[in-house]
C-alpha cells in the first residue's frame, strides 16, 4: 500500500477513486506517567511519555485506514492528513485519513 500526503504519487497515476477511508484511535497514559509527565512541565522540555503516546496513536490510526483502503480495493492512499484532539485530560483522539485509490505505474 502506497501512503502519500499529496494529490498524487509520483511514477503512478490514478485509474480509479475509491473514497474517504479513516483510522482513529484514543489513547491515554496511566496515572504513574502523568504524574512524571506534569512534572516535566514545571522543568520544561520534551514530554516524552506523550511523544510516546502519539506515535503509538498514529501508527494504530495509519493502520486501521490502511486496513480499510485494503478492504476496499485500494492500492494507495493520497492526501493523506492527521487531526488529534484532546478527549479528556490524559487523552487524545489521532485520526487518519485520506482517499483511497487505485493506481498503477506509468
């Protein structure tokens, strides 16, 4: 599966436009990272447990759209964004999507 966040993937064109695939997830940290987390913050710095957090979100969300192009027939995914936002204290939503297509090389 080809991932791309432009319009079109190089050597390649479009035959055929299969829609809106998507891939979300929701994760939290446990209390214990938090706490090291809210910490850091009075330090400054990176906060790598919530680096962490959303890789492993954005990964899990690249997936489940992969996995849905994949169902479809697609062989690439185009326009490819994120959105993340905060659910709770703790807990972020990373959605993936893109447009599912079918291409082949030129």
């Amino acid at each position: 599966m080809i991932i791309v966040n432009t319009p079109d993937v190089a050597g390649h064109r479009i035959v055929k436009t299969i829609g809106l695939v998507r891939g979300n997830t929701i994760r939290a940290k446990h209390v214990g990272k938090d706490i090291l987390a809210s910490l850091r913050m009075l330090v400054g710095g990176e906060i790598k447990e919530y680096t962490e957090m959303l890789t492993e979100a954005r990964n899990e969300a690249i997936l489940r759209m992969t996995a849905e192009g994949k169902a479809a027939g697609a062989n690439a995914i185009v326009n490819v964004r994120f959105v993340t936002s905060q659910v709770m204290t703790g807990a972020a939503e990373l959605l993936a999507y893109g447009t599912a297509v079918v291409v082949e090389q030129q």
